[in-house]
C-alpha cells in the first residue's frame, strides 16, 4: 500500500426509479386466471403491479437513471461505468447497460448486464462498491431493471400473480469520507437453479418449435422451495452483513428487503425482532419486480422520509441462482430533492436529445464508412488485378 494511499468509500449520491403508469390489478388478474384477490393479498401481499405497455427494459433503466443523475447533479461523461442488473433484458446481447450508455451519451463509461435474478441489484452495488474503494473507478450506475411480464406463462397461476414491471437506480460515487457501502455479503446454490428458470432460449435449449410448444420459454417456479430457501438465507445474509460492517442490530434503522412476498419479509422481521417502522415494504403496489424492486423501494422510501443522513440501512435479495446478497450502508447524502428549474430540466432534454442525435449520427457514419470502405477495397482489388495481370 502507498503512504499516500487513503481509504475510498463508495455513496449513493443519487437515485431514481420508473414504473409503467399501466396497472394490473388482482381482480383484472381473476379474470384471466383462476385466481382472487384475497388469495393474491393473504399468500402473497400483492394487490396489484405495473405492466410495460411500450416500455422495454431499456428504455425504464434509462428513465431511472436520467433521474438519479439529475439527482447526483452529475453530468452522463462523468460516469465511468454502467452495471444493468436484470434477468430480462432486452437481447441476449448487446447488452442492456450499452444501449442505457448509448441512449444517455456517457461517452466515457464502460457497461455490461449482470445475471443474478433478484439478487441482482445488490450483486452491482457490491461490484461499483469494490471498484470505486479500489480506485479504479469513482462514478458508477447501478441500475435493476426487469420487463418479466414478457416472460411469464399468463396461464400460469402460480407465477403470472407474482411479477411485475420496473426499473431503479442509484449513482455511486467515491469519497474519502467515512460511509456509503460498509459491507457486502454474496451466496450462491447452483444445485437449487432449477426451483427458479426460464428453461429455454439460452444455448442449452436453444429456441426451437419444440421449446415454444411446451411453454419452456416462460418463468418456472417450485413456488414452495423457493419460499423455503427465501427464509433461510435472508435472516444469516442480513446478520453477516451489519456483523461485516460491525454494526449491532439495534443499529439498524431501516432493513429494505427485496419485495417478493410480504410473508417472506414478516418472517424475517420476526426472527430479527424488528418493529414494522423498521422494514420497508411496498410490494402491494408492484408485485415482484426482481433486479428492480430494492432500488424502486430506496426511491419511495426516501420520498416517505424514511431514510436519513447518518442512518444505517441493510438491503437484502434473494432468488434464481439460487442466489442471495446482503449490503450494510451508512446514508451520508441530504435526501432533500434538489428542486429542478425549468432551466435545468430544459438543459437535460437537449442533453440527451444531442445524445440521440450524436447516436444517430454514428449510425449513419459507420455506414457510410462501411459503404465507402467496402468500395475502396473493390477499386484497390481491381487495380491489384491489372498489376498482376501486366
Ligand atoms: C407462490 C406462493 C405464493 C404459493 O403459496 P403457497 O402457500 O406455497 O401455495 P401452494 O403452492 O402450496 O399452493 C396452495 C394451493 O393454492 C393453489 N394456487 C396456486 N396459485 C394460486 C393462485 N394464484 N390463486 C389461487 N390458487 C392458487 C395451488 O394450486 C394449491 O392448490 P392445491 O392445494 O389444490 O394443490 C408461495 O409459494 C411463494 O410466495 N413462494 C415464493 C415465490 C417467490 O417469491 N418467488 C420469487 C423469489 S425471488
């Protein structure tokens, strides 16, 4: 270690969060399926969830973290890096976090997707977190975004009721103040994958009138083990991590668990002992939206003055992996919104229209640089020929 070397901590200094404005509420959902709202409410808490009408993955993850920079007051060249968590994007490649890039010209950062399902989220705050405390990076988007809705059997009772749509994010940003990201715990159990899959389309099984016919394309759930394993490593993932951070439980002030079922999340705040002014829970709204439901939760909790400069906050996920993550943080940023002038705002349309237009123009440029390209290389192949030829 150099003697100047001073010790980097990574805060979330902005956030943002987009749901499709489309509702689906359990009682529309009854007359699809057959299902009912006091059965959706009691197993699962859930009254109703956002579907993407036009929304693509994308296009929400870009949303959420237009809003987090604006946030941050954080300009797109000064990020370095753009993490997509999510389990639906938009292609199997490119990936989501380059068509985020492209779309809010961050001309200067490198993204990729990450594949954890609901643990996702925390997955990308732990590898931001561990970049900027290594110098390496000092502004990295973290972004959940999921359009399962497009992946689910709408046939299915037993998945269909579960999910929803939407996307959040945060900025993380290096300091050398104490705080931000204390402590990160990751698991996985590869031999519980297939209690939580989408069976089809990747290389395995790849796409074919086989796997269409028998609905191997769509979400699939051993709902019962998943609910088991749900219990079991929430309760040790949030434990090892406020122990990593050297927090006591008593020093917890807000726990922001991944919003599957609210009986997963009471059962956890039970064996813990936290009072409900301790847990944050907004699922009845969303439904399970994976990568996107802890930064969605971040986002409405800091708008119900929830969390607080000097506050410690726990989130946790769990799901297809299987997979869980856990992360210990000390708020450290004022969570008074800054008010937007008109002449901020109007600032950013131009932004990230010049982007698009910019985005546009490389299209056309790296097309016509193919065209001309392939032409010179023609012309120079003909006079090539004349010159073997004499
Ligand atoms: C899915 C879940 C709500 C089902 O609740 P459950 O209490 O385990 O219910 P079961 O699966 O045992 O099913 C009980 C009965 O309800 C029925 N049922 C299932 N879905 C139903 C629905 N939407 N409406 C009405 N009945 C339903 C089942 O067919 C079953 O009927 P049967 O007893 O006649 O066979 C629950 O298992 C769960 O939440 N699991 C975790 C899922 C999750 O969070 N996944 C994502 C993790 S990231």
């Amino acid at each position: 270690m150099s003697a100047n070397h001073h010790q980097r901590y990574a805060h979330i200094v902005g956030w943002g969060k987009y749901v499709p404005p489309n509702i689906l509420t359990n009682e529309e959902l009854s007359k699809r399926v057959d299902t009912s709202d006091a059965w959706i409410r009691e197993r699962t808490g859930i009254r109703e969830r956002r579907i993407a009408t036009k929304e693509t993955t994308a296009s929400m993850a870009l949303y959420a973290a237009q809003e987090a920079l604006e946030v941050a007051d954080v300009n797109p060249n000064e990020i370095d890096l753009i993490i997509v968590a999510t389990s639906s994007p938009e292609y199997i490649f490119p990936a989501t976090a380059s068509i985020v890039q492209d779309q809010l010209g961050a001309q200067n950062a490198g993204a990729f997707d990450l594949s954890a399902a609901c643990s996702g989220f925390v997955y990308g705050l732990t590898l931001a977190a561990g970049m900027i405390r290594a110098g390496t990076y000092n502004n990295v988007l973290v972004i959940g975004a999921e359009t399962f809705s497009r992946l689910l059997n709408w046939k299915d009772r037993a998945t269909c009721i579960l999910f929803g749509d939407g996307a959040g994010a945060v900025l993380l940003q290096g300091s050398d103040e104490y705080g931000g990201i204390l402590s990160t715990v990751l698991g996985s159990d590869g031999s519980g994958g297939e209690l939580l899959e989408i069976p089809a389309g990747g290389s395995k099984n790849p796409t074919s009138l086989e796997t269409v016919m028998a609905n191997m394309h769509f979400v699939k759930m051993n709902g019962r083990e998943v609910y088991r394993f749900a219990t079991r490593v929430m309760v040790d993932a949030i434990k090892q991590a406020l122990q990593k951070a050297n927090l006591p439980l008593a020093e917890l002030d807000l726990l922001i668990p991944h919003q599957a079922n609210t009986r997963i999340i009471d059962y956890a705040a039970k064996a813990l002992q936290l009072p409900p002014s301790k847990v944050f829970v907004n699922l009845e709204k969303y439904g399970n939206t994976s990568a996107a439901s802890i930064p969605i939760a971040l986002v409405e909790a800091i708008e119900d003055k929830r969390v607080n400069p000097g506050d410690h906050l726990v989130f946790v996920g769990f799901g297809a992996g299987l997979s869980w993550g856990a992360c210990a943080l000390e708020w450290t940023e004022p969570t008074i919104k800054r008010i937007t002038t008109p002449q901020r705002a109007a600032q950013s349309k131009l932004r990230y229209g010049w982007a698009n237009v910019k985005s546009m123009g490389h299209r056309v440029l790296r097309r016509v640089d193919a065209g001309v390209s392939r032409t010179l290389d023609r012309i120079e192949g003909h006079s090539n020929d004349n010159g073997n030829g004499k």
